[in-house]
C-alpha cells in the first residue's frame, strides 16, 4: 500500500485518508460512547457522516439511542431540540460548515434562543480540506458566537478532546464543538485526562516581552513561532484558549505590561479569536501591539493543509512575522 501523508494528498485520496492514515484511537468518539454509557440521557445524531464524526462507535454500541437523519440538517437540529424538550440530551454531528451556517436559523429558534441542552459537534474547521469553499468553515466560529446562550469550544488537539467533550456535555445549554478531523498527524500537547473547564484559558508557555493567544490547531502553530522567535533572542508566551465564548476575562490580565499580543486561528480574522480578545483589550482599555493571524477575509482554495496554512499565512513563520510587526506598534 502506498503510504499517505499530509504533504503528498490530492483530491482522490479524499475517501482512503480517513482509512489509510487515520489514528487508532478515536478520541471523541470513544469519549461519547463512555459518556452516553454513563448517562442514558445522551443520544446520537448526524447527518450522512458517521464515519468521518466518530460516531459509529456509538452506532455500533447504542443503535437504540442512534438517529442517521440523512443530509438534513436544518431538521436534524429540528429533531434534537424536541429531543432536548423531552429531556434527552443530544449530539448533533457534521461537517463544521454543514453544522452551522446550512442551519443557522434552527440553531438560533429551536436551540439557542430556548437555551436547550443540544451539543452541536462539526470537524472539519477552517482549511483543514481538499474540498474547497463548499467545505471550509472559516466562518463558523463567528455565526455561534453571535447567538446569545451558545458556548464555543475548540480544543487543541487529540489529547484535548475527551476534557472538550466531557466540558460540553457536563455544560447546562447549547454547546458548539468545533473538532479537526483526527487523522494520525497531530501533535499530543498535554495529558489525555487534563481538565477542560469552560472559560478558561491555559497558558503554555510563560509570558516573556508578549503573548500568542492561540486555539485549536493554530496552538501547535503558535508553540513552533515561539520557538522561532525564542532563537532570535524574543522570549513569548503562548496561551491555550479552548473556550472563544465565553472568552477567559483573565486575558485582558494577561495582556498587561506585553509589548505585542497575536491572535492565531484557523477562521477568518472577522468575528473569530482575535475579534473577542481585540473587544476584551479595547474594553478593558488594555494598550499593547496587536496583530491577528488568520484567513484574511477571503475564500480559499482546497488542498492539503500544510499547503493552506502556507499558502494563506497560518504557518508558523507568518505567526512570527506577524509578532515582529505587532511588537513594532507595541508601546512598551
């Protein structure tokens, strides 16, 4: 068999990447399936993508407790807000994009206004495809923050996910997920079992002269532009911020005193990560050089993910790069 990595996928290696180079342990859906198993309240929901959500673990184990709706996920939003209102507590799966905007005004009436118990889970996020715009969810993040009751979780990686999952089910509302696709490349950054607690951010790495505030992928990211910069004699911190809404009060603390302070996230730098910690700053009257990494308000095009991340400035050297500007505004 030929061997598949991140750097040599293309377009037909789209259904074998999942089989060929997917990990063996399936984070979440293991941690779901513990979950339910635990509580008989949870029940499964997805919306034709089983395999690539993990929750054919739960399938498998619990088909009673099971819903495949098909490609409808404007009524499988539907269908998990009765669920909710008759006491259960449902996760929805799809596609990041498919998750969020297809059914944007289910989730805002039937799930965040009510404030019901449904955790809405997508993978997928930002330019994590080979599929293109119809699925890059580079907007997700700011359609869940605008609704009012809606908390937002994004995890930095493999060894993250099962404290995500146990947040957001032990959480009393409407949950957003947002997962990358587990497929053998990411990078541990912590214990399996570390907590997760909801609007909390942890930090990384101790602050030197500035901060890289980062979530999701973009924290392994940061953590390698530390490094670059370390060996330029630029000492940074770098901070974990898994929860983007509600956004941790202590970054505004943090940001005290720093020469510069960047964002890093896989979205648009509209209405994301560095939108919230940028109306954090301003509100707290924190003055600081900023700079935000992100997709910079346009489309992108499909391809592996080292290739996006290059091609559209979420490396790590764009990370760096963008400190170096941002510590240039810096008033310290």
């Amino acid at each position: 068999m030929t061997s598949v990595t991140p750097d040599t996928l293309t377009v037909q290696d789209f259904n074998q990447r999942g089989a060929a180079v997917a990990p063996s342990r399936k984070f979440y859906g293991e941690t779901l399936l513990e979950l339910a198993r635990q509580d008989p309240r949870i029940v499964c929901l997805t919306a034709d993508l089983t395999l690539p959500t993990e929750t054919d673990l739960f399938r498998d184990a619990l088909p009673e407790r099971f819903l495949q709706v098909g490609i409808a996920e404007a009524n499988m939003i539907g269908i998990a807000g009765g669920m909710a209102r008759s006491g259960e507590i449902p996760f929805v799966h799809s596609f990041c994009v498919f998750a969020t905007r297809r059914c944007y005004d289910q989730i805002a009436m039937q799930v965040a206004y009510p404030r019901l118990n449904v955790k809405i889970v997508g993978v997928i996020p930002g330019l994590t495809t080979l599929l293109g715009v119809s699925h890059q969810a580079i907007d997700d993040i700011a359609l869940m923050r605008a609704l009012p009751n809606m908390t937002v979780i994004e995890p930095s990686g493999p060894a993250a996910v099962p404290a995500a999952v146990r947040a957001a089910a032990a959480h009393d509302g409407p949950v957003y997920l947002r997962l990358k696709r587990a497929d053998g490349t990411e990078t541990a950054l912590g214990p399996d079992e570390w907590s997760l607690p909801i609007g909390v951010a942890r930090m990384l790495r101790p602050p030197g002269e500035g901060l890289l505030l980062a979530c999701g992928m973009m924290v392994e990211q940061a953590l390698r532009a530390a490094d670059l910069l370390a060996a330029e004699g630029i000492a940074v911190g770098v901070v974990d911020v898994p929860t983007l809404k509600p956004l941790d009060p202590r970054i505004a603390t943090m940001a005290q005193g720093m020469r510069a302070v960047v964002t890093c996230e896989n979205h648009s730098i509209i209405g994301g990560l560095g939108s919230a910690v940028a109306e954090q700053l301003m509100e707290a009257g924190v003055r600081t050089g900023f700079g935000r990494i992100g997709v910079r308000d346009v489309f992108a095009e499909g391809g592996t993910t080292p290739y996006l991340f290059a091609r559209y400035g979420l490396d790590a050297e764009a990370i760096a790069q963008a400190y170096r500007e941002a510590r240039g505004r810096g008033s310290v």
